[in-house]
C-alpha cells in the first residue's frame, strides 16, 4: 500500500528565498505558503518550496493568534496555520481586518476573521443560498433564514503569512458581497473562475480568547460590526412581553368603559344666579335617584355668561345617610375685538367627576358666587348623569405604558442604525434584527 | 460473462501477491514494486507505473470503512487529481448494497457520488459554460464550475484503467433544491455522478489514517 508523505506534526524546511526556516503544519493539504520572514508565497505542493512571489509585502506583521496555536472551535480542536491581512476601500477610507486560516486533518478547515476586537467564525459553504423573489432590496435565504445585503466591495490581500489551502497570492482581489441576519453574515465571494459562499458567526472575544488561550483578545470591541447581534434587543423584547399584553388589557378595558358606561341623565334644570341677592342663591334640588352599580357622577354647568364668571360650589347629598360630597367649579367667559378680530377666552360651560357614587337617593346643593360686580343676573343649567366613560386614567396608563417601551426600543434603534451606516444602505435602519436565541 | 470473483495472484512483474478484494475491479496497483496492472480474465497486465505518490494527504486510505445514510462504505481504490488549485482524491468504495460509488477528498471536503442514469445523453463538459443547464430525465442542473484534471496517481482497485489517460474535464452541478452532481468527462459519452455532500462528523470513518499530535 502506497503510504503518502504524512506529517508528523510540524515539517520544517527552509525558504528558499530567504533561508529562514518554514514549520509545515499541513502538508499536503496547504497549497500555499507565505514565509513569516521575507514574505516570499511559496508553492506549499513542491517539495523544494518554489517561489511564486518574492518579498510580496512589507513584514512584519503580528497576529493575535500565533501560528500552530490550537483550540477547539464547535468542540473540535484546529490549529492556526496561516494568517493574512485584507483590505476593502469605502470612499477614500481602507478598513482592514485579519484572516486566520484554521485546520483539523479530518474536519478540514474553517476561518476566523478579526476587525477592530470583532471575532467571527467562518466556514465555507457547499450549499448556494436562493434569492427570495419581490423583495425590495437585495435579499438571500438559506434555512429558512433572511439575510440582507449589507456590502459590496473589493477585497485585497496584502498580507500573508502561514499556509493556505487555496493559490493565494498578495495583492489578489475579489468582489465581496455581504448579506447579514445577526449573528451570521454570508459572503460571496466573486472572482473570475466561480462564486464561493461562505457563513460567519459573530462570536464573542471572551470566547475566542478561551479557545485559544490568548487572554488578549478578550477586549471590548469598537462601534457596531455588521452581523453584531444587537444586544439591547433582547432587553425591549423583554419589556414588549410585558408591555404588548398591557396595552392590550389597556385597551380593552378602554372599549369595556366607552361601551358599557351608561351616561344615564339623573336631572336636569335651570336656574338664575342673581348677584345682587347675594347667599340667598344659594339652593337644594328635588331629590333624584341613582340606580345601578356604584358609578361615578358628572355635574355639568352651562352658563349663559358674556364677560363675566361665576363660581360654582356644589355638594352632593346622600339623602338617605346625609352624607355630602363637596366640590366647586368656576366658569369664566370673555369675548371682545382687536386689532386681530375677535378673540374669546374661556368657556360657558364645565363639568366636574365624582368617583366611586353609590346607588341611593341624592341632593345637589348649588351655591353660585362671584362674578363681575355689576353684571346682569345669569341663566345657568345643572344636570346630572350617572356612569359617563372617564378616560384620564387612560391617558395616564397609556404614557406609563408607552414611555418604558420608548426607552428600551430607543438604544436598539441606535445600535442598528450605527450597523447600517456601515453599509451600503445606511437608510436602511429598520430592519429589526431577530432575537440571538432564534424567538 | 459472469464477473469474476474476487480472487488472489501474484504480480507479473514483482511476483508480490495480489489480492483483489472488488470482483468488478479492472485495475490494480501493486503494493510493492507499484506497477500499474490490468485485469483481463485472471490475467494481470503491467500497463504502467506509478511514480512516487505524490504530496496529498487525507485521512482516508485503502480499508476505510464509512456510513453514507444506512449504507456501509469500503474504499478499495483511488484516484487522484491535480487542477490549477490543488489536488483531490477520489476513494473508490464497495456499497453494502452491492453497488459502487465514490467518495471524494478535495482538502478535506468530502462528498459521495454514484453514478446515475441521465436517460438521455449528455453534453461533454468541455463543451459547457459555468451558468450553462444541464437537463436529465430528472433534475434540471446549472453548472457551477469547471476544471481540468490530471491523472497523478492511483492506488489500489478501480473499475477502469487508467493507463492512456492524462487529463480529463470535469463540471460540478447544481440543482434549485441544492443537489449536487458530477458530469465526467473521461469516457465518452461523458458520466452522470450524482451525490452529496458529507461532513467527517456524518462519514463515522473506521480505520481511518492516523495523524501524529492529533
């Protein structure tokens, strides 16, 4: 049986360039390496390590993750084998980020790439995602998943380092498109021969520093990386949980009042406030009667005044326990011209709550006061009803409701929209992210 | 003509015994001196030999045994390629259901194909263009890439001979459901592969190669 070259561990050899030595650690998989010294790409599949591109670029560079550094990625251990540096240009602008090329002998290979402290693992696709039809923008699915078209641009390599399952060489360039649905991100890659996808998910520092024992990559990471899972999400959908079911409750108990309260009219009458009488103004009513459930009870007042006010104490008389609620309202009303036209301040009429009146026999003692002090006597009507739909508590609830909400949705909204000014679609901040745990 | 039962003998130039472990198998390499032998009959012929193997490792080798849904797999032979970016293997495998199929290595992404029955024939993938559909009596493909592969080693038994073949054209295929099949351009009319892909995870290889530190 024919047994292949089989590494055992690291091969070193030396660069055929330079004479620096050159650790092997996937031979006959590798199908370029770049030398850490020289920067010489070298062919990793002839034996003599021939040179396909000479000093390719400027050294050194250090990576975060050292060379034949191994941790386990998903549960399977792979070693760091080779490292570049690409490059995109946005407006003028170069963003750079670090690939690292990561190997298991069985597994095969999957990658990690590092821009500014944000980790993500990537593996190449086999699969092709189908582009959903009538979409507005530029859109792709795989497993069932959405993923929006976030960038195009051209990458280059401009540092290499390490061994590479692929012919790379410094200075290559392909299209890149990415499309996103946090916390992946799929990339197709153009060039000139085919298409290649591949799937990256955005991985935390902290875990990318435990599988490979380099604490130093467990750092903060700087603004919003495109497939960043929004993080305040989760905290809005939390409070939505709570808050959606509320307004609901909220609202119908809002249609239970407008629906069921009865606006029953108890009593009705007329009288005349005549200033120049003085406490004799002051009055009972007949006795009226409120039926049904304890309800509340709203006094309203029309008075027919022309500049002038008139204030108004009122009780409500238990006739039964002789118990008696007090409350007063003024009325004022004013009207003139100008050199702006007319103007009118005020009203002629008012109305006052009572909360909570149970059922019984009732008394309305009217006192009017007041008033301008040489106006005419003034007409006014008083009548009753019992069980009239009161919505201030509603407007209340609904602010109680709406201004924790705002507040946990307001930094989600900021967190996507500092994503998407990234992108090539900055207008495009409202795109709600799904929740990381798939809800 | 009944196909031959696997059986032993010895190599014509070597006189190293042979074992065929595949009845349908035509060609061999043997193990000692590497001579290239073909099978007429129980006749071995040397039609060639193979070269020092050259750089691919994979950690597949002749004995292997693997899972392909409820299936077993035997690889009893190999073939393996060389194109602009890189090398590949194709492990030829016994199917427990009596049948045959390959399962392929390129940098340790593996897939199994068996070949397939177009029903009607089938362009030469040299003659094709990427984005180009190829229709069979079931499926319609668009072809995703092209390659032109040489011949740069082979080992164990294979259904054909190699000898007389340098290079042939290759056109990966896909389907709208994400099916993935070959179209073969070594024998003409070319050959329909159809297969998929599998993870190591899902292949639950026995005997595999050993790698020392892993």
């Amino acid at each position: 049986m024919v047994t292949a070259t089989v590494p055992v561990r690291a091969t070193t050899l030396a660069c055929p360039n330079c004479g620096s030595s050159i650790a092997l650690h996937a031979q006959g998989w590798a199908v370029t390496v770049a030398c850490s010294s020289c920067g010489s790409v070298l062919d990793a599949l002839d034996p003599n390590l021939r040179v396909l591109q000479e000093h390719a670029m400027r050294l050194p560079h250090t990576p975060a993750i050292p060379l034949g550094t191994r941790g386990k990625i998903r549960g399977v251990e792979y070693e760091v084998i080779g490292c570049q540096r690409v490059a995109i240009e946005v407006e003028g602008v170069e963003y750079a980020w670090t690939e690292y090329v990561c190997f298991n002998p069985y597994h095969g290979f999957l990658y990690l790439s590092a821009y500014e402290g944000h980790w993500n693992v990537i593996e190449k696709l086999r699969r092709k995602p189908s582009a959903p039809s009538g979409s507005s923008r530029p859109a792709i699915t795989l497993d069932g998943r959405t993923y929006h078209h976030f960038q195009t641009a051209v990458a280059r390599t401009t540092m290499a380092m390490g061994e590479f399952p692929w012919e790379l060489r410094v200075g290559d360039e392909v299209k890149a498109r990415d499309f996103i649905s946090p916390p992946f991100i799929l990339s197709a890659e153009v060039s000139d021969q085919e298409v290649t996808w591949s799937r990256g998910e955005y991985t935390d520092p902290s875990d990318i520093a435990k599988m490979f024992g380099v604490p130093s990559i467990d750092r903060r990471p700087e603004g919003v990386f495109a497939n960043q899972p929004n993080t305040h999400v989760r905290a809005a959908r939390r409070v939505a949980k709570v808050g959606g079911p509320l307004m609901l409750v909220w609202f119908l108990m809002l249609l239970a009042v407008i629906l069921l309260s009865q606006r029953d009219e108890v009593f009705t009458e007329t009288y005349t406030y005549d200033r120049t009488r003085g406490e004799q103004n002051a009055l009972v009513t007949g006795p009226f009667e409120l039926r049904g459930r304890t309800s509340n009870v709203r006094i309203t007042l029309r008075a027919a005044l022309e500049n002038d006010w008139t204030y108004f104490g009122l009780a409500l008389i238990n006739d039964g326990t002789g118990q008696a609620r007090d409350v007063g309202k003024q009325l004022s009303f004013y009207s003139g011209r100008d050199s702006d036209g007319r103007w009118s301040e005020g009203s002629r009429n008012g109305s006052v709550t009572l909360s909570s009146v149970p059922s019984g026999r009732y008394l309305l003692r009217i006192m009017p006061e007041g008033g301008e002090p040489i106006g005419d006597p003034v007409s006014y009507t008083v009548s009753v009803k019992r069980d009239v739909p009161a919505y201030s508590h509603f407007v209340i609830a609904f602010f109680a409701l709406i201004i924790p909400m705002a507040l946990v949705w307001a930094p989600v909204i900021g967190f996507e929209s500092r994503r998407w000014m990234e992108s090539d679609h900055e207008g495009a901040l409202l795109n709600f992210p799904k929740d990381e745990d798939g809800a | 003509m009944t196909a031959p039962a696997p059986f032993s003998t010895s190599c014509p130039s070597c006189g190293a015994p042979i074992r065929f472990r595949w009845a349908q198998a035509v060609q061999t390499t043997c193990d000692f001196c590497k001579s290239v032998l073909v099978r007429q009959g129980l006749d071995l012929t040397k039609v060639g030999q193979q070269a020092d193997f050259p750089v691919t490792a994979s950690p597949i080798q002749l004995g292997v045994e693997a899972r392909w849904g409820n299936r077993t797999l035997v690889v009893v032979g190999r073939l393996t390629y060389e194109w602009t970016r890189g090398r590949w293997n194709e492990w030829y495998c016994r199917v427990s259901d009596g049948s045959s199929a390959w399962l392929s290595d390129a940098q340790l992404e593996y897939a199994i194909t068996a070949e397939v029955d177009a029903g009607r024939p089938l362009p030469d993938p040299s003659t094709v263009s990427v984005g180009d559909v190829v229709e069979t009596d079931h499926t319609r493909y668009t072809v995703t890439s092209l390659s032109q592969a040489m011949y740069i080693g082979t080992e164990g038994e294979l259904p054909f001979t190699t000898s007389g073949r340098e290079h042939s054209w290759f056109a990966d295929l896909l389907d709208a459901s994400g099916g993935f099949a070959t179209l073969d351009g070594s024998e003409s009319p070319p050959l329909l592969f159809v297969g998929e892909y599998v993870s190591w995870t899902e292949l639950r290889a026995t005997g595999a190669r050993e790698f020392a530190g892993w």
